[in-house]
C-alpha cells in the first residue's frame, strides 16, 4: 500500500454545500428512446422531487420557487397528486407533505433490487468483522443516492446516513469514484454543472475532483473527508451495465493518512468479494 495516500489529497477542509446550491436537472442522455418526453409526467415528477428533509412540508409558492413552474401550473399538479395518492394535504398550512405511497414506492425497489440482494449480505459481513460504516450508492443527477448504509462505527457519530439519504457528488467518496468510472462525456458534462454552481470554490474542488479520479485508475479508490472526524473510502462497483459506488468509512481524530492506509484493503477485498458474488449470480 505504500504511496497510496499521496496520490490521495486530504480533503479534510473540503467545503460542506451550501443549502442554496441549485441542484442539476436530469441529464440529456437519461432519457431512453426517441419518443418526445411527457412534459405534464415531468413537471409532476420534479414537483416530488422538490421534496428532502428539511422540506418536508410545501406550499404552492414553495413548489413554484424550486422547480421555475408557474403557481397556476404547481396548483394542477398538486391537484392531481393528491387525487392518485402521492401527496397529502395538510389542511390548517394548505401545504402539501408526501404521502405513505411513495414510501411503498421506494421499498418496493429496495426489495427488487438484485445489487442490493448480491451486495448487502457481503456489506453488512464486513461491517461487523472491522466494525466500520459500509455503503453503497447510486449515481442522481449530480448526488448519490444511499442504496444501503450498514454502521458499525467504533465511537458515536452525530452523523447519521440511512438508506434514501443523497449526498453530493462533488465533494464525497462515492461521488468522485463515481466520477472516475462514469462516461467521459457524462463526467464531462457534470463537471461543467458544478463549475457553475461553485465557482467561487470551484479551482480547488476541481483540482480536488481531478486528484480523486487519478487515485481511483491507479489504486482502485478514493478518499475524502467532506463532514468533520469522517474519512471515507471509496470504489466504483459495476453491475448490470450500472456504475454504482461503494463505501467504507470511520468516524475518528486519527490522522487522514493513517485512517485511509487502514481501510483501504478493507475496501478493496470487499470490492473483490462482492464482484465475484456477481459472477456467480450471472452464472446461475
């Protein structure tokens, strides 16, 4: 392992994103197909997306300032999501909060998710062998999306990460080994949106970006630490034509370098056991 962490830049000052940071909208490749997008379907889709913790209740005004949709548009959207059940009224604010549905929605995928069926039993295994954080997520737009989070941290955390969580790509582990395996293209075309959207952080977190992504070719990993006394690990995992990204982490003072030198072939034999579990699943 020796030279790993030099190539791996200590982000222990790595800016936390600003709660007003304009988020990507989907990208231009994501949509399948030739046939022209249902823009009523797309808007009603955003309205929900417009939904996170710490906006969990909405108004139409709130909705009409997060997705650019007009307040006559946001009022027949909210209409009709509350008639096929994806919303709910809370009737002293008149603002709208997500209903029961969605959860079923996202266990549903959750339960049919054969990354997950594969993956989880080998992440939680690992987990409780070295007592240390074991996830893995999926790349959203311009965030990563926790598709499972196993803690087995060594002391307490404040921080807490659950399945459903998002965390941004650009300044996380899982993001930049995302980025490291994403299509040049789509890496080309997120890097411009944060470019925009940080710009006046944005030539250190590139370089940042950048020294992650070398990492990533030459070790098989990257590290970073973007929440105080969190270092984190991180790989890209394909499967099924997907780049998903998994994660090891430790809440401690310990030192970046040492922290990282400790992990890293945690990871990396988790990364093994788990495309192997792939190959024999494919091969059934």
């Amino acid at each position: 392992m020796h030279g790993i962490t030099a190539k791996t830049p200590d982000m222990t000052n790595t800016p936390t994103p600003a709660p007003h940071l304009v988020r990507m909208k989907a990208l231009p490749d994501d949509k399948p197909g030739i046939s022209p997008a249902n823009r009523s379907l797309e808007r009603g889709i955003e309205l929900l997306r417009s939904f996170r913790p710490g906006s969990e209740l909405l108004g139409n005004a709130d909705l009409a300032e997060r997705t650019g949709l007009s307040r006559a548009t946001i009022s027949r959207l909210t209409q009709t999501l509350v008639g096929v059940g994806l919303l709910q009224v809370e009737p002293r604010s008149r603002a709208f909060r997500l209903a029961p549905a969605v959860l079923s929605i996202g266990h549903a995928m959750r339960t049919g998710s054969s990354v997950l069926t594969i993956a989880a039993p080998l992440m939680r295994q690992a987990a409780e062998q070295n007592k240390i954080n074991v996830g893995l997520a999926a790349p959203d737009r311009d965030e990563m999306v926790y598709l499972e989070s196993i803690r087995y941290n060594r002391r307490p955390s404040l921080r807490s990460v659950v399945s459903g969580q998002r965390v941004p790509m650009e300044l996380t582990s899982l993001g930049r080994a995302y980025l490291a395996s994403a299509p040049e293209a789509r890496r080309n075309t997120l890097m411009a949106h944060f470019g925009q959207a940080r710009r006046t952080t944005w030539r250190a977190l590139a370089a940042e970006i950048l020294l992650a992504i070398e990492s990533v070719k030459d070790y098989g990993f990257c590290a970073a630490s973007w929440q105080p006394e969190v270092v984190a690990i991180a790989t890209s995992l394909p499967f099924q034509g997907t780049q998903y990204a998994l994660n090891v982490s430790l809440s401690t003072a310990e030192p970046f370098k040492d922290v990282v030198a400790e992990l890293a072939p945690k990871l990396l034999a988790l990364r093994k056991s788990i495309l192997h579990a792939f190959d024999v699943a494919a091969a059934d």
